[in-house]
C-alpha cells in the first residue's frame, strides 16, 4: 500500500518564499528580458513601411421575390425576364459578391485607369513604383494610357504576366473584403498599401467597377428584352406608316356605283392597317411592361462611408508597441526563471 504524502501550510508558504527569493536574485535577467521586449518592436516598427488603409463601405439591397407577378404576366405574351422576379437564384447572392470584388477582371480593370492630373500614369504604374516590384521584373514595363481612344489597347503576354503578379498580391495582401454583419447585407472594402494615392484610389473604383459590373449583369435580361421590342415597335411603326399613306392613296372621292370592285383596294389596305395597329398596340403594352421591370429590379448600392485624405496609418503605434513588448518580456522572464527554478 502506497504511502500517502502530508501537506503542510508553512511547507508551501516556504517554498513560495524561496522562489520569491530567487526571483529577486535573478533580477538582472528579468530585466533583460524586459529591455529586450521593449526595444524589439520599435526596432520592428521602425522598419515597417507605412500601412495607409482606406474603407469604403456600401449597402448591397438584394430584391425580394416582388417581381415574380410581372414576369408570370410577361410570359403570357411571350417575354422572357429571366429572373427579374428575384425569386431565381443571383449570382450576387451571399458571400458571392466579395469573391467578384476581389476577381482579377476587377482588380485588374481598377489597375488600368489612370490617375488624374498624372499624364496617362495608371494605378499599376504607381503600385509597380512604391512596391518595389518594378525594380524586381527583368525587363521594364508600363502600362502609362498614351491616347485618347477609348478602346482599351491590347497587352502583351509580358504586360499580361505582370499584371497577373500584381493581381495576386493585392488581393492576397492589400484587398480585404467583408461583411459588417454576417447575416446584414452592409459590407466594407478596405486597401492597405504604403502610398495613399493608391490606397484611396483603388478602394473608390473597385467599388465603382463592381457597381458598373453588377448592374450590367442584373439588368442584361430585361434589358435585352427592351432593345428588341423597341426594335419590333420601331419596325411596325414603320409599316403602319405605310399602310396608312397606302389606304389613303385608295380612297375614291367619287366612286363608279357600277365597279364595285374598285373599292376592295381601300378595304384590304384598311384592313391590314387595323391587323397592323393591333400587333403594335400589344408590342408597345409589352415594350411599357419590360421597362417597368428594368427601372424596378435595377439593383441599388448605397455608399455610407469613402475614404478622404489624409489616411490613417495603419501600424501600431510606439508607444503600444514598447508597453506591450515591455509586459511581454517581463513575463518571458519570469516564466524563464521558474522554467531554470524547476530544474535545480
């Protein structure tokens, strides 16, 4: 039977006192440890490069299903809108959006437009500048605009590679995006880099490219829809012009009693006159509904905030960082010499 060990109160309190003890002995270590977690980070701080971080945030509203009684109507006629009810599936639905805001079309197309008052210099141009990564590529680039066109001139494979590598690392490290609640529908777009030109730049027209690409995308349907029955409308207009210029070049002021047949003329041209006023009647009631669906499911972003100079930087500041590190190397040393007390 194994024997059981007693512990006493006044054992304890001496051990306690004995490490107490020890602790003040080894007090120079301590502080070494302190002074190291002091001096530590601000020597880290100094060498960090600056950090601007610029926010936008917006309001996405994602239409309710309120729609699906106009498109059930325009089916009857014959329209497609797709799913302009909103009842359908988006592809802006959810958490959707902020893999598009951060998709290399985007981020590229941001990358591309030039900065003002900078003689055609591109947002790609500055983040090759101040990341240093110009000065990494074996052979020079630019991407400067050097005409007015407003045709976007065509890359090389060089240009193309470049801007792959410049994709991948601002969305990696100087893009986040997220919502301000998981179940809300605000979200924020925040650019860190080192230059706040760039930072302020690029976090305005992400969001601006991302507003221009999700209205085009939610309104393609209904608004394809619009162009052809304008299309059909303008064309029956034209040919019920046509037949109205036509019914009255038949019309007989005096007509001979004994040819009756000379009126049938006039009669088939009214006629298709009245079949063509019929068709565009319903074209332009269809036209007039499509155009009530695309002013009502074109989507809305509401902005709340946008970045304004000067930027924030966003590093810690010194004096967090010593306190910190100071509280830091403190305890290091003394978990230091109870690890060196346990072992004697």
């Amino acid at each position: 039977m194994a024997e059981k060990k007693t512990i006493v109160l006044g054992d304890v309190i001496e051990s306690i006192k004995r490490f107490f003890s020890y602790l003040r002995s080894q007090f120079l270590l301590i502080a070494i440890c302190a002074v190291l977690g002091l001096v530590l980070p601000l020597i880290y701080r100094a060498l960090q490069k600056p950090a601007y971080a610029a926010s936008s945030t917006f309001i996405l509203e994602e239409k309710s299903a309120g729609g699906g009684g106009l498109a059930g109507i325009a089916s009857q006629v014959g329209l497609d809108l797709g799913n302009l009810g909103g009842g359908g599936s988006s592809v802006f639905t959810g958490d959707n959006i902020l893999d598009i805001i951060k998709s290399r079309m985007i981020i590229e197309k941001v990358l591309l437009t030039p900065i003002q008052g900078n003689s055609g210099k591109t947002l790609a141009d500055l983040y090759l500048d101040f990341s240093g990564l110009g000065e990494k590529l074996p052979v020079p680039v630019s991407f400067a605009i050097v005409s007015d066109s407003a045709v976007t001139p065509a890359h090389s494979v060089y240009q193309d590679s470049v801007l792959y590598v410049m994709y991948d690392q601002i969305a990696k490290k100087n893009v986040s995006v997220d919502r301000l609640n998981k179940k809300g529908s605000i979200f924020k777009i925040i650019t860190v880099s080192q230059n706040q030109v760039f930072s302020k730049n690029f976090a305005e027209r992400l969001l601006k490219e991302t507003t221009t690409y999700y209205v085009n995308v939610k309104t393609s349907s209904a608004l394809a829809n619009v162009k052809r029955l304008q299309a059909r409308g303008d064309s029956l207009l034209r040919v019920l012009n046509a037949k109205s210029y036509n019914a009255a070049s038949f019309q007989i002021l005096d007509p001979n009693v004994a040819f009756k047949s000379m009126s049938v003329p006039a009669e088939v041209s009214s006629r298709d006159k009245s079949i063509v006023f019929s068709i565009y009647a319903e074209v332009t009631k269809n036209l007039e509904m499509s155009r009530i669906a695309l002013v009502s499911q074109t989507p809305v972003i509401q902005l709340l905030d946008v970045p304004k100079y000067p930027l924030m930087d966003d590093r810690y500041s010194y004096a967090f960082l010593g306190f910190a590190g100071f509280l830091a190397g403190i305890v290091v040393g003394v978990f230091l010499c109870l690890y060196l007390y346990t072992d004697k």
